[in-house]
C-alpha cells in the first residue's frame, strides 16, 4: 500500500530496500549472535503465524474507527501529529564493520525513546536524529527485553522533545484505520507514512534466528495490512486520532513475516509500555535486561551437533581470547550453569554485567576440560 506526497508522507519505495549491506558473521558478542543486516537490524524470520485474533476474537469496540468498518481519518493529518515524536535510529555494528537503522518513538522531553530490541541489538554505538528538531543524539541503551522484542534508550543531553501521544491498545478493534510512520528504507528525513487496516488481534509468531539458532514467540501482536517496511521496525502504528497504539515490527534482512500481501505486525502499545516503565525502573527480571551488556566475545558455529556451544573463532583481545579459548573448543557451563546449546549461553550471559568475575568451563577440541574464572568485558546490546 502506497504512502502519500504530504509534508509528513513521502511515498513509499516500491519495494523495500537494504541501504547498508553487510557481511552475515556467526558472531557471538555478549553472547547475542551479531549478524550484518541493514535495514531495520534484526537475524529473524517468522516461521509460524497463529490463527488467533480473527474479527470474531476482536478485542472491545472503541479504537479508531468503527471496528469491522475499515473508517479512519486522514493519513496526512495523523503523520503531521505523529512524526514530530519520532527519531531516526542508526547503529554502528563495528564488530561487523556495518551500519543499521531503524525507528524510535518519543515518551519524555528528555529524550528517552522506546524501539525494538532488533534495531539496537549489537549496536556498539547509536546515533539518534530527532525529527521534531532535527538533531542529532547519541544515545545509550536503558534496557530491552528480547523476549518480547522491546528496548528503551536515552538520548545525551537532550531537552524539550515533542513527545508522542500513546493510546490504548486494549482498544483497538478488527477494521480499525491504523497508519504506519517510520524511517522506511532507512534513508532518514521525513518519515514515511502508509495507511492500511487492523486486520488481526493477538497474533502470535515464532521468529526464528538463523545466526544462532536461537527462537523467540512473539505473541498478542496487532496485524495490519499497511505497508510496513525495513527501517519502519520501532515506528508508530498509529491511529485516527495520532495516537499511538502499536510498535512496528517490520521486515528487515533475516527477520521476515512470511504473509500473502502487504501485511504488518505492531507490538501493542500497552504491553511495551509496560515493559518500558519496568525497564525504566530499573526492574531487571528473567526476561528484561537492565544497563550495559556484557560482553564474552565468541563466536559461535551454529551446525555444529554436540551438546554446548561450540566456538568457530574468538574476537581478537576479548576476555574469551585472553583466557586461551580457542576455534573447536566447547563451553559446557557459565556461572556454574550448564551450556546445552548457543541459545542458552546466550540468555547465560543476559544475566551477567561488564565487570563481573564468572566460573566457566569449556572442552577443548582434544577432548581435555578446563575451568576458569572470565571477566565479562562492556559490550554491544543483545
């Protein structure tokens, strides 16, 4: 679905499109498998839609427009209310010698803005562009949860944002008029703006990462068939009134919705808040990560079949490389846990920060054991 020549609604690219290309590496940094992507970063596919959230399993009336109806307002009038708390995201992957972008949306004066976990996730440094303003900001990350795809970053010095209005997405209803704003295609600027419908409720999808093998469930999602695209990840789903009542979660290289047609997914808007307000409280839980990531510095060889995770390489000078681990060796255990697989070293060392002294025990590729104790270094966001 096309977008609109207004002010605040260029048209959209005919296709999407990666701007920054990058090489694929199986790097495990902060155990979070880093993979160059471009657009909208993010190593994920949909492998499996569910079928719930039809219009007979419709959440209650009273969203934009008349549920079932597909009535809405003015695209160009909602993107003029709506783009002004939005921010261009652009990210330095500087352990894959990359670049990505995406979206942010604005919740205080002050620059803490709300996105996906995939538009940071092994970010080494992020530059923010407020649109309200035109400036540029670095930024660091507050917190995320990868589990639900959410993360919260604070712009330096930054002061009298416009900031968004968030709406109510228990509200939203099957046919609501939605429009979705973000930095599509990545080219920064003006957001881009395409309209479309509600056309499904608590959709559920299994994405799946294909540098680490790891998967995350997806669930309660809003599915609307307006044209959400790479860079777009992070925006608004906005509806009639320019209030905000989704996240897009777009398609980006390696994380795709495989759906007949335009169609989108958003986060709702009530369940990322939340998650924000924990993450800005500093409430670390099982899934949500507070502060700076540690970083392990492996990289991991997904193929490969034995129990752990077993190492392709190690990056120069990280504390895997200063302890003498080595390409073919096996993590077996981390902070007296054990490692079956890349996935649980991964969420291992969520729960650890830069600094920390942890046990770990690795299989050398002779088959002798080894423990040691690794001092966790600062590192990209997972």
């Amino acid at each position: 679905m096309g977008g609109w020549d207004t002010p605040w609604g260029p048209p959209r690219p005919a296709r999407p499109r990666q701007t920054l290309p990058g090489t694929v590496i199986a790097l495990l940094l902060v155990v979070a498998v880093l993979v160059g992507l471009g657009i909208g970063h993010g190593v994920w596919k949909s492998v499996g839609t569910s079928s719930q959230g039809g219009p007979g399993n419709a959440l209650a009336p009273g969203g934009s427009g008349t549920p079932g109806s597909g009535a809405g307002g003015d695209p160009s009038t909602v993107a003029a209310k709506v783009s002004p708390a939005l921010v261009d995201i652009n990210t330095t992957l500087s352990y894959q010698r990359d670049q990505a972008a995406g979206t942010g949306i604005v919740l205080t004066p002050d620059g803490v803005v709300l996105t996906n976990n995939h538009v940071i996730a092994g970010a080494t440094s992020i530059s923010v562009t407020d649109v309200g303003n035109g400036k540029t900001y670095p930024a660091d990350v507050v917190g995320y949860d990868r589990s639900h795809d959410v993360a919260v970053i604070k712009l330096r010095n930054a002061s009298g944002l416009q900031t968004a209005n968030i709406g109510n997405s228990d509200r939203v209803s099957v046919g609501d008029f939605v429009v979705g704003l973000g930095n599509a295609g990545g080219v920064g600027g003006t957001p881009s703006s395409a309209q479309g419908n509600v056309i499904g409720l608590n959709r559920s999808i299994t994405a799946s990462d294909d540098a680490n093998g790891t998967t995350e469930q997806l669930t309660g999602l809003i599915e609307t068939d307006a044209d959400i695209q790479p860079g777009d990840s992070g925006g608004a789903l906005a509806d009639s009134s320019g209030r905000v009542v989704g996240i897009d979660t777009a398609a980006s290289a390696g994380f795709s919705f495989q759906t007949q047609g335009n169609q989108g997914f958003a986060i709702p808007i009530n369940q990322a808040m939340s998650i924000a307000r924990q993450i800005r409280a500093g409430q670390a839980s099982a899934s949500v990560h507070i502060g700076a990531t540690a970083f392990l510095g492996v990289l991991v060889d997904t193929r490969a079949s034995s129990q752990g995770a077993t190492l392709s390489g190690v990056v120069p000078s990280g504390p895997a490389a200063h302890l003498g681990l080595q390409s073919g060796d096996t993590i077996v255990s981390l902070g007296g846990k054990p490692v079956d697989s890349p996935n649980t070293l991964t969420a291992l060392v969520g729960n650890f920060h830069p600094g920390q002294s942890v046990p770990i025990s690795w299989v050398d590729s002779s088959g002798q054991s080894h423990q040691a104790s690794i001092t966790l270094a600062d590192g990209p966001a997972a």
